[in-house]
C-alpha cells in the first residue's frame, strides 16, 4: 500500500516551510496569494490530506461543519442551491474537514437541534443558508460564542450578527436593464417574485433604479408577481403580455419564472429575443440549452463557497460581503436587427 503524502513532503516540494503549509490549510489569509497559490497547486498535485485523527487531539474538534438542508416544496427543485452544496462541500474537505447535514424546523424552533449537536460535540461550527427575515440563528450562535458563517442576509436593516455573504441580487438587475436599454428598450417589465419576499424585493430595486437612472418607464403595471416561483408556467409574463400597452422587455427575478414567459410568448406568437426580450436570474443549467438561449445572471457560486469556509474560519472578521453577479448573454435578449423601441 502506497504510503500516504505527508506535510513535510508537501513543503519540501513547495520551497516553504512546514508551518507555512499549515497556514495554507488553516489560515490562508496570513500567505501571500502567490504563495497560497503555490502551495494549493503541490497540495493537489501530491493528494495532501491533512491527518484529521491528529488534528482532532491536538485541538479536540469533531473536524465536521454542520449544515441544515432547508425543506422544500413538493416537487420544487433549487439547482443553485444544489451545486452551492457541493462546492461548499468541495471546499470544506479542502481544510481537512467534512459538511455533517442535518435537518431542522425553521425559526426558533429549530434551534434546539443546533444546541443538541452542540451538547454531543457533534460539530465545531455552521454553515448557514436559506435565510429568512429576522432568522434567529444569527444572534443565538454569537451569543453562545460559536464559530458560524452566512451565505445570505436576514433583512432586519440592523447589522447583522457574525460574518456573511451574500449576492447583490439589485446589482444583477440593475445590469440586465442596462443590456436591455443599450438594445432600445424603454419599455421594460419585472416578473417577481411575491411580495415581501426579501430577496424578490432587492431585485425589484435593482430594477426600478436603473429604469429610473437610464430613462425607461418605472410603472407599478410593468410588476407581475409569479404565485409560485417554482411553478409560474407564464401566468405573471401573461398578465403583462395581455396588457393594454405591453412591454417590449421582460426581466425576471429568477431563471424558473423566465422559462414560464417562454410558454407564454410562444402561445402568443411572439419570439423571446425577436419580439420581446427576457432575461433570467441564476444562470441555471436550462438557460445554456433553451432554444432560445435565456441571457441569466450568474452567481459566483464557487466564490461564495470559498468565501464563506474563510469567515467561518476567521470569527474577528464579523462583517458582509456582497458579490457581484454576471450577466451572461445569449440570444433571448439580443435583437438581430437592432432592437425594439417601447
């Protein structure tokens, strides 16, 4: 049996020192990136993996980070969320440690499943998602000194307790109305998601301020809220669509909200792209083969990952990172001969 990679091998092949490696591994931020760099790339090439017994005695940690898997609707599916879990998960085993799931009920109640994990030892910290206003988990962890970091906002316009981050959800619409108004659109709808909703509304005020910054319309009739963000098959895109002066653009808070307009325009003769333009949110997989092509915003899913594994790891940096999201642009937005006027 080959013998295993050890730390001292990793450094000799590096040029570094053995506690430069360490740092590598449990505190990247004190290298410099060059070097954080050169010692990931040997740590790959030679398949390091830290000793987990040993780091486990010398620090009397599980080497697990809890994650709740959120609950879901019947027959809804969240692949951003899905491939956000498996680059959390990539890059958590990257430190030598391993994501424990778990389920929980929301809001208060759930918290007795965080503190029996905490009473077993069962998990040395949490990784938190699916955030609603005013999630509680946020103050209860850092009022009981636990190490903890958030992939999303808990709304309350106070600051938020322990480190997070999160996507700037205004700034991804804000793009998609200025590719629209660059292609001649004045005239440009939202289809959101139901109000109240804290991540449909900061999409919402992505789009009425650069409608209002570039000179399209800001008209509370060029809102439709999809009933069930999962499941719209273009009932919001209809209700704009069938209005007395319909819009000639159409942006989305999400990617399952833009392919139900595809329903809708096709049932009205009308062409994405062509006719009228639509944008999506979340680049999902379905974006890249609809036909056609759906422009959507990405969200730096890896950089997300990556991100919050390091506020988790450093519990002094209590603070919030917004990220920017991508617009991709494929043919669904884009009007070969020059784009519609509204």
């Amino acid at each position: 049996m080959a013998r295993a990679t050890t730390l001292e091998q990793v450094a000799e092949r590096a040029g570094v020192s053995r506690q430069t490696v360490s740092n590598a591994i449990n505190a990247p931020e004190k290298l410099h990136p060059d070097t954080l760099r050169r010692v990931k790339r040997v740590i790959d090439e030679l398949g390091y993996r830290p000793d987990s017994k040993a780091r486990a005695l010398r620090t009397r940690s599980s080497g697990l980070i809890g994650y709740c898997v959120a609950e879901r609707q019947d027959g809804s599916i969240n692949v951003f969320m899905d491939r956000y879990l498996r680059a959390l998960t990539a890059e958590v085993e990257r430190t030598g440690r391993h994501l424990l799931l778990f389920t929980a009920p929301d809001g208060e109640e759930g918290l007795a499943v965080y503190e029996d994990l905490l009473a077993r030892s069962a998990v040395d910290g949490f990784v938190l998602s699916n955030t609603a206003v005013g999630d509680p988990r946020h103050a209860w962890l850092r009022d009981r000194g636990v190490p903890f970091a958030s992939f999303g906002r808990i709304w309350t316009g106070e600051p938020q307790p322990g480190p997070w981050v999160d996507v700037d959800g205004a700034s991804g619409t804000a793009q998609a109305v200025e590719h629209l108004v660059a292609q001649g659109h004045t005239r440009i709808g939202f289809l959101g998601l139901q109000k109240g909703n804290p991540v449909g509304d900061d999409r919402e005020r992505g789009w009425r301020r650069a409608c209002a910054e570039h000179g399209a319309h800001v008209d509370d009739r060029l809102i439709a809220r999809a009933t069930d963000e999962h499941r719209d098959r273009g009932e919001a895109a209809a209700a704009l669509l069938d209005s007395d002066d319909p819009p000639t653009a159409l942006v989305a808070a999400n990617d399952a909200i833009a392919l139900g307009a595809y329903a809708a325009l096709e049932e009205r003769g009308l062409r994405p792209g062509v006719d009228v333009a639509l944008t999506g949110f979340d680049d999902s997989p379905t974006a890249a083969v609809v036909r056609p092509g759906l422009t959507s915003l990405r969200q730096p899913i890896e950089e997300i990952a990556a991100r919050v594994v390091r506020l988790l790891d450093n519990p002094e940096d209590d603070r919030g990172e917004l990220l920017r999201p991508e617009l991709v642009v494929r043919a669904s937005s884009v009007n070969d001969d020059g784009g519609r006027n509204g």
